[in-house]
C-alpha cells in the first residue's frame, strides 16, 4: 500500500533533477501539487534576473520591466538545443529585439546535446549570435544522452573555449551539481570557467533558494556568476504567458554587473529636479545648450522616462 504524505508533514529538499527513488518521487509530486507559483524575494539583497525561452511564450516587455520592487535587471534568452535550425527556440529573436528596443541587459544560453557533433553545435551557436550582442553566452549541460562522462566533459569545454574565441564573447557553463556529480568527468578546467548554478529547494519550492551550497567538485563560490534560485516564480505576475519563470540571482558586486552588463549609471540628478526641467523647457522653446548637458539629459530621460530625447 502507498501512503501520501499529510501536507502537515515536513518534505524533505534534494538538489532538482537528483535521480529520485520510487517514494521520493511519489512525494515529490504530491509536494509538487500543493505549491503556487510565488513572486521574486523581496528581501533577498542579490541583484534580481530572469531567463526567457518559448515555455513562457510572448513576454510582455513592459510588465516584466515594470515589475518590482525587487526589479529585474537582465534576463538570460534561450537560443535552442545542440545543432538543427529545426530545434532553434522560437522566441529567441523577438526576446533579443525586445530586449535590444528597451535597453534590458540580455546573455544567452544554448542546450549541449552531448550526443551530436560539439563543433556543429558551435558553429550553430555562431550563426545563431552572429551579429547580436549578448553580454555573455552559456551551454546548457544538463542532457547526458547516456554518454560517458569523459565525453560529456570534453565536450562541455570544447564549446566553452571555441565559443569564445568564434564570437568573441564571454563563455561559461550552466549546470548543477547533481548533473556535474553523475554524469560528468571531474577535470581542472572545472576550477577555472565561471559557472550558472541552479540549486532550488526541491522540491518544495515555496521561495527562491537563498545561496548556492552545492557546487561542482573543485568549483569555488567565486566562480559562479550566476544563482538559479528556483523554476517556479511567478510569470504571469511578471509578463509571462507562462504560469511558471525560473528566477535568478547575480553573486558579484554591482560593480561587476554594471561592467559586464553594460548598465549605464547615469550622473547625479539635480537636486529637485529644476536643471533638468529648465534644460527640457528650454529645449522646446529651441534653445541651445551644449553637448554635455544633452547627454545628460537623455540618460535622465530615459531613466526617468520622462520625455524621448533624440541626439
């Protein structure tokens, strides 16, 4: 006989995607049934991102950047899996150009399929960027394709470094530490790529995971860029078709984020706001002003979004 678990009961959390016995999943589902999708954190102090593919259909830009307080800050876009046009995600695009038109920091990621050809993929993942500016590109390395580990592992870095030196883009590794753990040969470029770790509470997944505790073997906390906090906030909430959006969380200082994400941080506002009001009404009556005090203006501009100004 089968014995569901009470709701009352405490369920115990595993890292997502650990291989589950016949009773863990039994009681993972019947966790999983009883949750709702929950909105992002809004004391956890890390910096706050998305990440978009076709499972949450046609994103409302506006909504997502509306949002807030937490505000999201970036967002990472799925391009698709290994090397077919045929499996390309069929949203990347209109989520670049979203991103591109609002001026919302993108990277993006694309699925390793260990089973196909590693340098076909690359080349797919280079005519897939080619001519677009993510502020970094991640393989996804969470299919094993029953490969061995030392392939797999091989495979992964090969596309991390000729994905760099092709596009000229940063490169790094999405994963967890139960795929690294299972399926993958430990080697030493593990301890010198920069890593995103997903590591939810799984499954009872009611808020984000606080901090990334489980790491790949010889991989230091500062390598990773990114925390993947959980798969189950709240899209709708945020501008998603999808009821479901997987949140992130930034593990670098501001600083960082703002020199690789290429965030402008636009010059003090005046106080109270009467020299950017005075230089905008002067502006309609075809006034003069120079160049520096222009440029200022149209970064407050659009972070004020306030008027549009054009250079």
């Amino acid at each position: 006989m089968i014995k569901l678990f009470s709701p009352k009961q405490k369920i115990l959390t595993a890292d997502a995607g650990l291989p589950p016995s016949v009773n863990t999943t039994i009681r993972n589902l019947y966790a999983l049934a009883l949750l709702m999708p929950f909105p992002p954190s809004s004391t956890d102090p890390r910096i706050l991102l998305s990440d978009w593919s076709h499972f949450q259909g046609d994103v409302d830009i506006g909504k997502h950047l509306a949002y807030g307080p937490p505000k999201f800050q970036g967002t990472i876009i799925r391009s698709g899996q290994g090397k077919n046009a045929s499996y390309d995600d069929t949203q990347f695009r209109a989520s670049v150009q979203k991103c591109e038109a609002n001026g919302f920091p993108w990277m993006g990621y694309h699925v390793l399929i260990p089973l196909q050809n590693t340098d076909e993929q690359i080349d797919h993942v280079c005519y897939l960027y080619d001519g677009l500016e993510p502020r970094w590109i991640w393989w996804d390395v969470q299919v094993h394709n029953n490969q061995t580990k030392r392939h797999i592992s091989n495979a992964t870095i090969r596309a991390v470094e000729r994905t760099k030196v092709l596009t000229s883009i940063e490169t790094g590794v999405y994963s967890a530490q139960w795929f690294t753990k299972g399926f993958m040969e430990i080697q030493d470029w593990f301890s010198e790529i920069i890593w995103w770790i997903a590591q939810w509470l799984w499954p009872d997944q009611r808020k984000e995971h606080p901090w990334p505790t489980a790491l790949p073997e010889t991989v230091d906390i500062s390598q990773v860029m990114i925390h993947q906090t959980t798969s189950w906030g709240d899209g709708r909430l945020v501008g998603m078709e999808s009821q479901r959006l997987d949140l992130n969380r930034w593990m670098w200082t501001k600083q960082q984020f703002n020199e690789i994400m290429g965030t402008i941080i636009p010059p003090p506002l005046p106080d109270d706001h009467i020299e950017l009001w005075e230089a905008i009404r002067r502006l309609g009556d075809n006034a003069t002003i120079d160049r520096a005090q222009l440029e200022h203006l149209i970064q407050w501009a659009k972070v004020l979004q306030i008027a549009y100004i054009e250079a």
